[in-house]
C-alpha cells in the first residue's frame, strides 16, 4: 500500500519551531505516516529539535522548498546552487532524505517569453551539480513542474521528464501536483502514465486547493493513471488552509478554503485511502 503524508501548510502558515511541533503532532495523530515540511528558509530551521519531535511522534518527513527572490536559476545559477545547499544541509541534519519543490526558478518570476535553450541548460547544469552535492547526503532530489502562472520555465510533466534524463543523475525525480496537472496537462491518466520512468512524488491537490473531491480534479484518472504507471512513491495531500504570505503572492491564493484544517486533513486522507484502494494502487 502507498505511504499518505500531507504538506505542513494544512495546519500552520509559517514553520517556527513551535509551529512546526505543532504541525507534526497533528500529521501524527491525523494518521499520516510523514510530513512534507516547508523549507524556505533553511539557515534558519531547527533541525535538531523538530528530528526528536518527529521519532518520538513515530512519523518522518520529507521537504519542499521554492527559489527564493533573486536566485531564479535561469538567471542566478550560483545564488540557487548556494540556497539549495543550505537546504541539502538542513535536511540532512533532520534525518530526512527527499527534498522537493520548486527547486529550479523562482515561483511568480515571469519574462513574458517561452523558456531559451540557454535558459533550460543553465537549469540542467546547476542541478547536475545539486544532485551530485545530494547524492553525498543520501538525498533525493524531486523535480516539480507547476503552471504557467506561476513560471514560464516548466509547466508539463513531459517537460519536467525532459529536464531530468538531460541531468541523467540517479537521484533526481519528477514531482508531479494534480493541481497544476487540472491547469496545464490534458488529462490525467495517461501525462502520469507516459512520465512513468522518472516519477517519484506526487502532490494530490484539489482544483482550488480545498477539501479533496470537491473540485474539478478527475481522482479516477489519477488513480488510474498511477495504476498504469506502476506508481510505487507516495501520496501527499496538499490543501492550504495556511499559507506563507510571501508564497500566498507569488501563487494567487487569495480565499480562505473551503473546510477547516481539521476537515481537510481528516477527510482528505479518508479519500486518498479509499481512492487507492478501489484503484487496487499497491
């Protein structure tokens, strides 16, 4: 069976160290079997304190992260290099060993132009040598593609596939999100099937970031889609009842969500649970 973790973001809007604790004691007793923690600013995160509250909760982590101002790869390759090294660092110090995300522009930075050649090398050297600082740290990279009107720079998983046979690094995946999926792929099924070979990660998100099956997002497709791509990586909830307001910015997410955190957690893994299992995903 999968393995269910959900985003911090479901119960707090900044990770502090007491709201951190406070996020992984209610992953925990939700019934999660990890937390996806948000690290965006890795230099200051308390890997220590939260690597204790995290075994004595009996769940793991994993970590995202976005580009910060100013370190949009395409443009500043050493400034993301030196940031994601931090991170690498930070999650290695928790213990975890996946960190993915926006980890190759900037989100909300756009040029008002399709991606260069250049401007895609530049990204498949840079992370070259990320994944090679990673590797070292028994750290897996997840490469994530999000919508156009977030960055111009990958918006397909097809693209995001492209960008990791071209890094050609054994530890560099593809995360996939089905809400940027609803806006960019056609379909659900077969973009999944056909990136089979790289996929590693998935965010399973509603259409407006709320409760799980209560949007436009077609979860028999995805289901189906991870059956037929043989899928065996976990499956992460992601629903903003908090937010970061500078990541609320840069992804347009003005409203409130449609059920409390409690209900999006509680129902939104009662959902993913009972969507895997009538799509027999092992």
């Amino acid at each position: 069976m999968p393995t269910y973790g959900a985003h911090a973001f479901l119960w707090v809007g900044e990770w502090t160290k007491e709201s951190g604790n406070r996020a992984i004691a209610a992953a925990a007793a939700c019934g999660f079997d990890f937390i996806e923690i948000p690290l965006l600013e890795p230099r200051a995160f308390e890997a220590t304190a939260h690597r204790q509250v995290l075994r004595d909760a009996g769940i793991e982590a994993s970590a995202s992260t976005v580009l910060p101002k100013g370190a949009h790869m395409p443009e500043h390759p050493e400034r993301a290099k030196a940031f994601l090294i931090d991170a690498l660092n930070a999650v290695e110090a928790l213990g975890s060993t996946y960190l993915c995300g926006c980890i190759a522009y900037e989100l909300g930075r756009l040029t008002g132009q399709a991606p260069t050649p250049h401007e895609r090398q530049v990204v498949v050297e840079t992370l070259g040598e990320v994944a090679a600082e990673a590797r070292k740290r028994g750290i897996t990279l997840g490469f994530e593609c999000v919508n156009r009107y977030e960055t111009y720079m990958y918006n397909v998983l097809a693209d995001g596939r492209e960008a990791i046979k071209a890094i050609g690094a054994p530890n560099v995946q593809l995360h996939a999100d089905t809400y940027h999926m609803n806006i960019e792929e056609e379909g659900f099924r077969r973009p999944l099937v056909e990136v089979a070979d790289v996929l590693g990660y998935i965010h399973m998100s509603e259409s407006h970031r709320g409760l799980v099956g209560s949007g436009t997002v077609d979860w028999s497709e995805v289901f189906r889609g991870l059956v037929n791509a043989k899928y065996r990586g976990p499956l992460v909830l992601e629903s903003f009842a908090a937010i970061n307001p500078d990541l609320a910015a840069a992804t347009c997410l003005w409203r409130p969500p449609n059920s409390p955190p409690g209900v999006l957690a509680r129902e939104g893994l009662r959902f993913l649970r009972e969507g895997a299992a009538r799509a027999g995903l092992a």
